[in-house]
C-alpha cells in the first residue's frame, strides 16, 4: 500500500528551526509534485509549499524566506526546513501530493511553537 509518514515535529521556542521529514513507501511519488500543508487549531488546512518533480518550489507568502522544501527522490522522502519559527506557525503539518489526493492524507507531524 502505498502511503506518506510525516515526522520531525515537536515543542520549539519562537525564533527556532525544526526539519520535518515526509516518507513514501512507493516510488511514483519521484514524479509527482509534492506539497506541505499544514491544519491549525480551528482553521481549514493549507497549502505551504511545493516541490515538483524537477525541484521548482512554491511557498505561501507566510513563510516565504523561511521555510525550504525540498526533496530527495533517491529516497523518496520530502522534507521541509522551517527557520524563524512563529506561534502562528503552530499546526499540524502533513504531506500529500499537489493537488493533494485524499488517499495519502496520513496522521501529519504536530509543530507547536511556544515559549
């Protein structure tokens, strides 16, 4: 079965940086446009960033400059490096194709960013 696992996630001060990592079980994701989305607490989930297959990013205007997508297809995993992390950064964060496919959706990494 082919699947997506998010983690990296945890507990960080504002101002601090965490690498949140995206494992695929298939290889087809090589050749697909890969997205970072992210769920706050009572808002609807978005879109923060995208990778195509030939590496072109994307990024929404609240975390450009600071977060980098990324993508190892030798090891079909994705990664996000978030830098100056915000309290308004605070979600969970999953990865899922772009368009996003509601067959990979999977359990997200939770990113909290508190003092």
């Amino acid at each position: 079965q082919v699947q997506l696992v998010e983690s990296g996630g945890g507990l960080v001060q504002p101002g601090g940086s965490l690498r949140l990592s995206c494992a695929a079980s298939g290889s087809i994701f090589r050749m697909i446009p890969m997205g970072w989305y992210r769920q706050a607490p009572g808002k609807q989930r978005e879109l923060v960033a995208v990778i195509t297959s030939g590496s072109s990013t994307n990024y929404t205007d609240s975390v450009k400059g600071r977060f980098t997508i990324s993508r190892d297809n030798a090891r079909n995993t994705a990664y996000l490096q978030m830098n100056s992390l915000k309290p308004e950064d605070t979600a969970v964060y999953y990865c899922n194709t772009h368009p996003a496919s509601m067959r990979y959706w999977g359990k997200g990494t939770l990113v909290a960013v508190s003092s």
